[in-house]
C-alpha cells in the first residue's frame, strides 16, 4: 500500500470513528440510566494464568519469579480478573453490509454501534473489554473506548471476514457476545457456539435481521442476488414462496436457539428498524452476573 493511499485510509478512519462514538455514547447513556453499575469490590487471589507481559500493563503486575525462569515477562492473572472480562464479536461479512428500504441502516452499521455502546457500559461499570479476533489483550477504563472503535474499524476493513468467529484463545470463565445475521449454515454456526462454551464461556448470540429479512415483502417477479458468491436466484412469484421462507427462518432461528440452550448461552433477534437502546439494555441485561 502506497503512503499516498495509507494517508486516504487513516483520515478515513478518522473522519468515521467519531460519530460512531458520539452515536455509541449516547446509545449508552440513555440505556445507563435504567441500570444499575456492575462494579464489584476486590482483586481476588484465586490463580488462573500467567499471561505474557504487553505494553500498557502494569509493571507491578509482573510475575518476577516466573518471568525469571524464561527471556520472558510475565503477568500473574486471577480467576476474578477473568471473570470480569466481556468478549465481543460482530460479523463483518458482506451479507451484513445490505439493507432494504425500510430499514434506517445496515446491519453492521447497527452491530457496531451495539458492539461500541455496550463496550462503553461495560468499561463504565468497571468490566474489562476484548475485542474477538483484533488481537488485543482486555482492556479497562473509558480511555479503552477509543481502542476498541479503532479496532472495530481495523476488522471491518480486513478482507476476509465470516460469518462466525475464528478460534482465538480467550480468557476462561469470561463471557462472550456475539451479533450478526447468523444466516449461514447452522452446522458451522452451532460449532462455533460449541467452541466457546468448551473453553469455558458463557455468552449470548443477537442475531441482527433486517425487517425485509424477515417478512419478505417483495410482490412479483424478483431477481435475488447473493452478496457472499451464492449466485443469483430468480423467483417468478416471490409471494408464493413466502409462506416457506418464513419456516426456513424459524427453522434458522430454532437452530441457534438450541445451540445457545445446549451451551447455557442466550439468544435473542433484534431488527434494524428497532430502536438500539432496546437491544443494548437486553444485552446489558443478559451479561448480568448470576447470583
């Protein structure tokens, strides 16, 4: 990549990223005010890992007598601390960058704006944030905010993006949130699902519809064309196939309801044409701890 087209792409960038926070920070407040704050009191001292030592932590959260044994330094991690650590996920895949015409926005336009909104929440009450597959350690505080938008941005420009999360290591006894339009083949999806519970986690999927996704409301002769190399599919009569799209969907939906059930996670459907407060206080509330 020539400077030139290096510069174009960061002032990208740049003039993106501050109105999703802006849109993000909103979203979170007006949710913050029907909630109550998450922070807990104590460290802990239950060890789980040493992890490698990475710029930022601490230098008194270095192990010495373990970063001794190796070239290596090391921080010491308890089980508490990993507990308080939310994993997020939104699928950046091309099926997610379409709307119909009677929805405000894409679908990874509102997943991120969700991912964002409830990483400033978490970050608010003291949880620690990671973003799945940015490569980035948990992160603390409301300066984390402003890495974790980067970051989101970084992962929607890479080149190949899926429809599920690639296997990355994550913390144990974490919890994870994933969103995306999950429209994909359910074999792949539940055994993702499956992935994470066994590290073990506990999660939620959204799945994020467009309101065309789910009534279908074409009449007619319509000519479908696949955003993720599917083809195009010619339908004479689209309102003679409606009735079995919508039991594909809820066979879809099923799927992942009972994939969600089998790992103890959650799962819930939000439509772009919904406001996103509703969604982000569900989530919120689902990452409640449990008592």
């Amino acid at each position: 990549m020539s400077a030139t087209a290096s510069a174009r792409r960061a002032e990208a960038l740049a003039a993106r990223l501050p109105p999703l926070l802006v849109a993000a920070e909103r979203v979170a407040a007006t949710v913050a005010q029907g909630v109550h704050g998450r922070r807990r009191v104590g460290q802990g001292d239950s060890f789980w890992q040493f992890r490698p030592f990475l710029a930022g932590d601490p230098v008194g959260r270095i192990d010495w007598r373990q970063s001794a044994k190796t070239d290596r330094t090391f921080i010491r991690e308890t089980e508490w601390e990993a507990a308080q650590t939310v994993c997020l996920w939104r699928d950046a895949s091309a099926s997610m960058r379409w709307r119909s015409r009677a929805a405000p926005v894409e679908k990874i336009a509102r997943a991120e704006l969700l991912t964002l909104a409830l990483a400033a929440l978490l970050l608010r009450g003291g949880e620690r944030v990671k973003l799945i597959g940015a490569g980035m350690r948990p992160l603390a505080g409301r300066s984390a905010l402003d890495a974790i938008a980067a970051a989101i941005q970084r992962r929607g420009e890479a080149e190949k993006e899926t429809g599920t999360p690639a296997d990355f290591a994550q913390p144990r006894h974490a919890r994870a949130v994933l969103m995306g339009d999950f429209l994909g083949p359910l074999p792949e999806i539940q055994a993702a699902i499956g992935r994470f519970a066994a590290i073990p986690l506990r999660g939620h999927v959204l799945q994020i519809l467009d309101p065309a996704e789910e009534a279908l409301p074409y009449e007619g002769r319509v000519r479908f064309e696949g955003l993720e190399r599917e083809g195009e599919t010619l339908i004479s009569r689209v309102d003679g196939v409606r009735d079995a799209y919508a039991r594909k969907l809820a066979a879809q939906q099923d799927g992942l309801r009972a994939a969600c059930q089998a790992a103890g996670w959650s799962f819930a459907v939000h439509r772009t044409d919904g406001p996103p407060e509703a969604a982000l206080m569900a989530l919120y509330t689902a990452l409640a701890p449990v008592r």
